[in-house]
C-alpha cells in the first residue's frame, strides 16, 4: 500500500464494535489516548508490537483478524542490507544536491529513507520509529553544511547513530572547515567525501563505494519478513553506556501511561501528581519524546502543582522571617557581643562596639552593623587607630555617623588598607597644636564609598575634613561644610588636604572654607584626579583657589569647579608649579562662576607647564587682572575650550601667553599673547559679543553626573569642529558622556557640552 493514501482498518473497527466499545473505552483499556486508537482506525497509523499484542488480548482475535499485518512488498522499514538512512539540516543549498543524490541513487535500485519519511508514514511514536530505522539502516548518510552544525535533526540523527554504533559517512557539500559544519561532539567517522569541487556523478560514486557498493541493492523476502512480523529489539547492539537509559525510556512511558489513568480514574485528584525529582526525570523523558494529550495535561497539572507548592514555601519562609525580625533585632542590639565583625552598639568601647571590632577583628575582615542600629558613635575614648587590613560596611550615611568632640580622630596607618562604606564623618573639632592632623586623617590607603564628611573643623592649619599623606580614593561621596584656620603659619585646603595621592569620582566637594590660606575646597601639594566630580560654593579666605589650590599635578575630566570665591587670585583654580614637572590638563570640563582678584576662573603662574581646558568652558566673575584666565609667565595649553562671558570693567578673559591647539571661542582676547606653534589659532573664534554667544547662563542637571552649561540654538560654537579633531586624548564624549558628534551629524561642537541642535 501507498503510505501517502491512507486504507481505513476495518477489521479493527469492526472488532471494537462487537465489543460494543467506543474509541475512548478501547483507549483507556490499552493505557493511551482515542486519538492513537482513532489513527489505527483510519489508517493514518498502525500499532507498534507493544499495542498490537495488547489488541489481540483484549479483543481476543489474531493480528490477521484484526488487519495488523502489513503487505511486504513495502514494508515500513525497509532491510537492513538495502537502504540508506539520509541527514541533513533541510536548507535550499542542500535540498538540491539532495533531490539529484536520490534520483541517481534511485536508478541504482538504492533505497533512502529520512526523517521526514518517518514523519509522513505516522507512527503513533516517531522517535522509537527513527531509533529503529537508524539501527536497521546499512549506514547514515550525513550532508554536512554550515547549516547542518545547529540542525535539530542532525544532532538526534548522530545522536542515535552513537547509539547503535552506526557507521556515518559525510558529505561536504558547502562550508571552508569540516568542523564548522558538523555539530560537536559528532564523534569519529567511517568516511569522509569532499563534494565541493567534484561533479555530482564522481561524488555519487565516491558515496556507494563508501557505503559498500552492490550490496546496497540486495534484499531478500525472509528479512522484509523479519523486521515486520518479528520486530527486532530495539536496544539490540546498544552501546553498554546507553543501554540503561533505552530502558528508562519504556519505563517512564509505561509508569506514565498507569499514572494519568490512575489520575484520572481518581477524579484528578492532586494527591496522584508528580513531585520533585519524578517529575523533572518525566519531563526530560518528554522532551525528548511525544506524549498524548492526556499525559500532557497531566504533566502541566504537575508542573503547576509544584509552583503552587513552592509559592506556598515561599510565603511561610517569609512569615517565618517576618514573626522573627523584631526578636532578631533585639538580639543583635543587645550591649554585648562575641562576633568581633559584628558592630551592636553605639558606645565607644567594650563588647560589640566599633573600636573593639577594630582592636579584634582578624586582618581581612569585614565589619558590619547590627541592622537597625542608627545615630552618633562619640568618640570618647582617643583616637579610632586603623592598623590592619579591613572593609567597614556601614549601613547608609544618612543613617550612622562617627563624631568626636576632643579632638581625636580616625587615623589610618601607613601600614593599613581600610575601605569603608555607607558612614558620616560629621561635627568635629581638631584644637590648636595638633600640626598636620583632620578629622579623618589617612597615611595608608583608605577608599571611602558613599561617605559624607562635613561640619568638621581644624584649626591647626589645614585639611578641614581630610588630611591625606597617603593613597585616599572617593567614590560617590561629600565632603562639604568643613573649614580650616590656624592662629599662625600656612593654612591649606578647608575641605581637603592632600600631600599624597588623591582621587575623587562620581564625588562632590562644597561649601567649605578656609581663614587666611590657600584652597577653599581642596588644597593639592599632591597627585589630584578628579572624574565626574564638582568642586562647588568653596571659599579660600585671603588666599588663592578659592575651589582648588593646586601645586602637583592635576588631573580634572568630565568636572565642573564653579561658583567658588578666591580674595586674591584664582577664584575656581589656582596652579603653582615648575615648567616640564607639575602637569596639568582639564578636559571636558566647566569652570564657571567664580570670583576672585585676579583670575577669576583660574590663575597659572611661576612657570608651570600646563594643559588647560581641552574641549571646556570658563565663564568667571569679575576679576581686574585676567576675568577668566591668568598666567604669569606660564604656558597654558588651550584647546576646544569657550573662555566667555566673563565680567570686569577692566580686565580681559586671558591675561598672559597661551598656545592654541585650535577650535576655541574666546570673547576677549586683548590681554593675551597667542603662541601658535601648530598653526591652528587661525580655527579660534575671537571677539564673539556676548548677545550672540547663545550660552545658557544657568548650570542646570542635563542629564550628566555633573552640571553643565547647554549651548542654546543658533551658538556659534555649534558645528565647529570637524570629526577628526573631536575625540581629545582618545575621549569621544563630552562632559555628560554624550557621543562627540551626535549620530546625525559630522561635526562637534566647541566645549564642554555636545548639543543636539
């Protein structure tokens, strides 16, 4: 018969209607769906051995009464000695070379069978039935192609041909490496034909003699007989490896069919689902195989189950939780403690404090707080001594703080790696005579996380909140509101002093003051790396920098100094130095709205060698020597910057000497000296009148870490810079971390911030 046509089984209907059965009772009696019985009935299937004895029995009547047996002359599986098994991944490029290798092979007398002639002759269980044509088959036939190496098909195909230890011979059809055209962990195999240069019939030969040339085409009527009357066993030549897990297979089909019956007979009751590790083995077995619609129902009704089994878990885990906190909390604030990283208490000293976390923690720790605990730790008894390695995890500044009112302080050693997060530094005093010394005063490495540091004073002459001799890292955290003021001698840096190396990112320094010196915020005798910071509202007495005092080397990108107030000389910044030692380089940066004597924005002098404001802006208060710029001698290295809208009755933007690097926009050039040794000042834009700067007069929050200063519509820094000249030190963003240029267009603009006009 035409497997395409499909012959109704009367004999088999027939005998179910004497029985006075319908479709659905013969199922149930033979543990599997109407569905598979209705298939059998119309001839779109027929039973596997399995079903067929279970016909016999329960109908009481032979496989030839029942019309079980199928003509030989076209049986369902071919011989073992006369057919091909065919893989391949199904694409365009291999269904032709295929169509053409079965029309030869066709002439030939030899048989090809693929997974797809499985699937149209509609066994009722379609991997069994490939299973067992690719252990009958003479040998499978791989098309290897960049297609075939993430093929569904093909990795079940050679999965079951390891199997059975099935010979595979492949055929190259596209692709530059074999490798990359199979999947892995293929296994060996017996032949290997390269088909990409060779004519069709020269590679058709290559493939018969490969796969045993005439006896290809020699079958015999006693081994048609043999595969369909007697089914051969379907683990016969398994691999020792795979030979349990056939069996498993039969065994978990047959326990799930007796199981859904059970279920079902039972009123679908929950008791009869599957839990746990049974269920996952059934559902991998699933997966892999294709269960009736009563076994999948069963299944989801498993699978829900068992999510409503763990949500129910979860809502006791979390009552449980709930019903124990407040006796937790209790617990962990009681005065005493034995766990030396466990801080419970807000007292100075003895059990569960911080000082004795500290004093007894092992090198390496991490210290944290009771949860719950919150407020002021005073301390009372001398100096918070960091001598060995350790993290402190505090839980949020704005939730505890450490303080002292008699002058001691939190001092980390030299020999001392302290990280500490999530805590104040707030209301301190450090009284006269104690030189060199904050209220947080590092000499080793300390990196502050989420910190704040404000209201603290020194008046010993420096450092309001931080004294840094060492290695000193912040990182989202303030320093804000401290001031330092001493009787006689120098005063340096109201927020911080720095004689070592400091770095400040995602950080903010503000509102800090200092009598009579130098640095309102920071006072850098250092190495000073500001990233994405603000230097704000500071103030430098009588002194110079009013923001930053700086003799070291300054490093400043994506940063905004602004609104600071220097009496003397460089209201944001002021710079000290020697030429070719002390560098220093703004980039991305605004420095706006500061006010000082001289140099409203920043003053450079004694020679420093300096790269200033690449791609920036500086905009300062009124100043009668140099409103925003001011060196004396110094070289200043100006390049993609706006130095505008400075105010004075007298004095210029830039007062002093300069070298262009080109593209900037400077208002008031009358009291600068150009040095153009590239020749790229010819690319300035000079005398630019305020009306038609077209600057936003206000920072604003424009959707960067920091402040910036918008170029509103029609600025002629638009547009001003061609892409090759936009990146400046491999940054190709500007102070917000906006694209230099936008996507829509080839050029950038001059400063600090990229507009999208």
């Amino acid at each position: 018969m035409s497997f395409e046509e499909h012959v109704p089984n009367e004999h088999l209907r027939r005998a179910r209607h004497r029985k006075g059965w319908t479709q659905c009772t013969l199922a149930e009696m033979l543990d599997t769906d109407f569905e598979t019985v209705s298939r059998w009935e119309r001839g779109i299937s027929v039973p596997s051995a399995y079903f067929r004895e279970k016909l016999c029995t329960i109908l009481d009547k032979s496989a030839e009464e029942l019309g079980l047996i199928l003509d030989l002359k076209e049986p369902l599986i071919p011989s073992a000695s006369s057919y091909v098994f065919l893989s391949s991944s199904y694409a365009d490029a291999e269904s032709k070379f295929i169509a053409r290798l079965k029309v030869s092979f066709q002439a030939r007398g030899i048989i090809i069978l693929s997974a797809r002639s499985i699937k149209r002759q509609g066994a009722e269980n379609k991997r069994k039935a490939l299973q067992e044509a690719i252990r009958a088959a003479r040998a499978v036939l791989l098309i290897a192609s960049p297609e075939a190496r993430s093929s569904r098909h093909v990795q079940e195909t050679l999965q079951i041909a390891r199997i059975y230890r099935s010979r595979v011979c492949t055929v190259l059809i596209d692709g530059e490496d074999w490798q990359e055209c199979v999947p892995k962990d293929s296994g060996e195999f017996f032949a290997m034909i390269d088909a990409r240069k060779k004519n069709d019939d020269q590679v058709f030969d290559e493939i018969i003699v490969a796969l045993g040339g005439d006896r290809l085409t020699r079958s015999t009527t006693e081994e048609l007989a043999e595969l369909l009357i007697e089914p051969r066993n379907p683990f016969k030549g398994l691999n020792a490896d795979w030979l349990h897990e056939g069996r498993d297979e039969v065994r978990l089909q047959k326990m799930l069919s007796e199981d859904v019956t059970e279920w079902e007979r039972r009123g679908k009751s929950r008791d009869r689902l599957y839990r746990g590790t049974q269920l996952k083995e059934v559902q991998e077995w699933a997966r892999s195989n294709s269960p009736g619609e009563r076994e999948i129902a069963f299944l989801r009704a498993s699978a829900a189950q068992r999510l409503r089994s763990l949500m129910y878990a979860i809502m006791v885990v979390l009552l449980l939780l709930s019903m124990t906190s407040v006796a937790g909390w209790f617990l962990l604030h009681q005065p005493q403690s034995t766990e030396p990283t466990l801080v419970t208490t807000l007292h100075d000293g003895g059990p569960g404090s911080l000082r004795s976390s500290i004093e007894n923690a092992p090198p390496g720790s991490t210290i944290a707080f009771a949860p719950g605990l919150r407020g002021v730790i005073m301390l009372t008894d001398g100096d918070l001594q960091f001598v060995r390695n350790l993290k402190i995890k505090g839980p949020g500044a704005n939730v505890l703080a450490i303080s002292s009112g008699r002058s001691y302080i939190v001092h980390v050693a030299h020999s001392a790696s302290i990280s500490i997060s999530g805590l104040s530094f707030k209301d301190s005093v450090i009284k006269e005579g104690i030189l060199s010394q904050s209220f947080v005063t590092n000499e080793g490495v300390l990196n502050l996380s989420s910190c704040a540091i404000f209201h603290n004073h020194s008046a010993n002459g420096g450092g309001g909140g931080i004294f840094n001799d060492g290695i000193l890292t912040l990182t989202s955290s303030t320093v804000s509101y401290n001031s330092a003021e001493a009787p006689i001698g120098p005063i340096f840096g109201g927020g911080i002093s720095n004689d070592g190396t400091l770095t400040l990112t995602n950080s903010t320094v503000s509102n800090n003051s200092v009598r009579k010196g130098d640095g309102g915020g920071i006072s850098n005798n250092g190495i000073l790396t500001l990233t994405n910071s603000t230097v704000s509202n500071n103030s430098g007495g009588k002194g110079g920098g009013g923001g930053i005092f700086n003799i070291g080397p300054l490093n400043m990108v994506n940063s905004t100094v602004a609104n600071n107030i220097a009496q003397t000389s460089g209201g944001g910044i002021e710079i000290l130095g020697s030429p070719g030692k002390d560098q220093s380089s703004l980039t991305f940066c605004t420095v706006f709205g500061n006010r000082a004597a001289r140099g409203g924005g920043i003053t450079s002098e004694l020679g420093s060698d300096r790269k200033v404001a690449r791609g920036g802006g500086i905009a300062s208060e009124p100043g009668s020597e140099g409103r925003g710029v001011r060196t004396i001698p110094a070289y200043l290295h100006i390049t993609s910057s706006i130095i505008a809208d400075n105010f004075s009755s007298t004095g210029p933007d830039i007062l002093g000497s300069f070298i262009s690097g080109g593209y900037n926009l400077i208002q008031n050039l009358s009291g600068a000296t150009v040095n153009d040794p590239g020749h790229k000042h010819s690319t300035d834009l000079v005398g630019i009148t305020a009306a038609n700067l077209q600057v936003d007069s206000k920072l604003r929050d424009n959707e960067g870490s920091t402040q910036t200063l918008a170029l509103l519509l029609g600025s002629p820094a638009s547009d001003r810079i061609p892409s090759s000249a936009c990146s400046v030190d491999g940054i190709t963003t500007d102070q917000r971390g906006v694209r230099r240029p936008d996507e829509n267009e080839s050029l950038c603009d001059i400063g600090a911030y990229e507009s999208a006009n």
